[in-house]
C-alpha cells in the first residue's frame, strides 16, 4: 500500500528513509532505549510481531553488532533478511513457535522480549483496545516461556479505559512496570509502550501456551483479578526524560479507567513462571 501525503510529511517517516529503516517505528524502540537502557547487558533478544522488521533491524544493530549478541524474529509473515537476525516464521501463541527460539538461544533464556504489534484497526475503540490487550497477553504468555528471571519486556499497549487492569496484570510478572510514550509516536494516537523490568513471576507458576494465560471473573459489576501466589508489586514509578511516562491509572484522554477496585481480586489461572533448569520449552 502506498504511503499517504501525511506519511511523507513525517519528519520520522522521511527520518527513516534517510537512514534505511524499514518504518518509522524503529525510532520508538531507538527512544524508549535512551530512557531505560533497553540493551544494557543484553546478548540474547527477541522480537515479536515483528513484520516488516524495523525493531530486529534496532536489535540487529544495537545486540547483533556486538559479535556474541543473538537476536529472533518472530512472524507470522515471512520478512525480507536482515543480518544477524534469526527469523522465525511462526504463530507466537504456539509451544512450537518458544521451543525454537529456545533451541536458537542453545537452550539460554532471552535477556529482553519486544512487541510492537497491533491488529488492524477496526475504528471501534473498545474493540481495538480489547484486540491490543489480547495481542500484549498473548506476547507476555510466549516470553513467560523464553524470558530470563530478572529480563525485560517492552510491548505496545492502548491507553484506553481497562490500562489500569493491564498494569496489574503485568505487575503479577514484574517488579516495574511503567508506561512510555517516545517523542516519535504520533500525539492523535492513544498507543504507548509497556516497559516491564524484572521478570519475577509468582511462586509456582509454569508456563503453558495451551491455556491462557490470564482467566477473568465479574462480580458485583466489577472486573476482579487475583493470583494464585502472594506476589507483592511495587507501584508504577516515573522517571524525568524526553519520554511521556504515566502512573498507573493514567487512561486516555487523562480518564482514569472506570469501575475498577484500587486493589483486585478474584481469579486468574496459573500463569507461566520461568525456570532456569530445565528450561520449560524444552529441546
């Protein structure tokens, strides 16, 4: 498809071409890097979602170029190559899809797991805030599979009016979750990104890509959400910097998300952990 006037007009769009970038959205991850040091430490990374490529291009330069950094690529369409870049055509909702990745890392857990994919938009805000949460679940449920005890997690999220449960929800997985909006997402768009660092999942928990990960009850009219193991969370932080970075609560157009008790509770199914040995996808 072709590019519209207002595309050409970007100063990120015409950025990208500069600079061989296949999207403009490789400067999101390149920002979201400057304020939390993405790639610090890290040798073994995965992208999500990761058509047409332009984040495994960041990674490939950023890790890859280091010599002994590994970086996976993972579609469900195929992507032009790119050095460096281990491309793996496959459904991130199957055990198949981890196992391979695992196998590329030589039986290693990945340091950092990125996701910036979005269904195509229906116009109907509820339901596309609903799709882009289950798309982030649905990410989080493969990197409970492949992500390291301590490892990081970056994903697009919707700030719409349930964010607040999506922060509890990646807080169960993490000690800090913040939400960032770089200076190259467009100001008419209500995505964002979660930064999740310090992968940390409740006691007993085991991956498992055939279940969901997450499983929701309704009482009294309320959305509630509990985990099967004590894991206490700190509250979102922010940080200074060029990034827009939101407590939790922050919704869109500055509404906080209605009908949600300040502590949830309720049910949730065993979500995956993270073991080190064996490595739960297996070889």
């Amino acid at each position: 498809m072709g590019r519209t006037s207002k595309d050409k007009r970007d100063v990120y769009y015409r950025l990208a071409k500069e600079n061989g970038w296949r999207a403009r959205s490789a400067f999101k991850l390149l920002q979201l890097d400057e304020e939390f040091q993405l790639f610090q430490g890290v040798t073994r990374a995965v992208d999500l979602c990761a058509a047409p490529g332009s984040w495994s291009q960041v990674l490939s330069q950023k890790i890859g170029g280091q010599g002994s950094g590994h970086v996976v690529a993972v579609d469900l369409q195929a992507m032009a190559p790119l050095p460096g870049v281990l491309q793996i055509q496959g459904d991130i909702t199957q055990l198949s899809t981890a196992q391979e990745i695992i196998r590329h890392f030589e039986g290693c857990p990945a340091d950092l797991v990125v996701c910036d994919g979005a269904p195509d938009v229906t116009g109907l805000h509820d339901v596309d805030e609903y799709m882009q949460a289950q798309l982030l679940l649905a990410a989080l449920n493969i990197a409970t599979h492949v992500l390291k005890p301590g490892g990081c997690f970056v994903a697009k999220i919707f700030r719409g009016r349930d964010v607040t449960l999506i922060y509890s929800q990646l807080r169960v997985f993490f000690s800090s979750v913040l939400c960032a909006k770089p200076r190259s997402s467009r100001n008419s768009s209500i995505e964002a990104f979660a930064v999740c660092r310090g992968y940390d999942p409740p006691e007993g928990f085991l991956p498992d890509l055939t279940k969901p990960l997450l499983d929701h009850s309704y009482a009294r009219g309320r959305l509630r959400v509990q985990v099967y193991s004590a894991h206490a969370a700190p509250h979102l932080s922010t940080v200074p910097g060029g990034l827009h970075v939101e407590e939790e609560g922050a919704a869109s157009q500055g509404d906080s998300a209605p009908g949600l008790p300040p502590q949830h509770s309720g049910y949730v199914a065993p979500a995956p952990g993270c073991p080190t040995t064996p490595h739960p996808a297996g070889l």
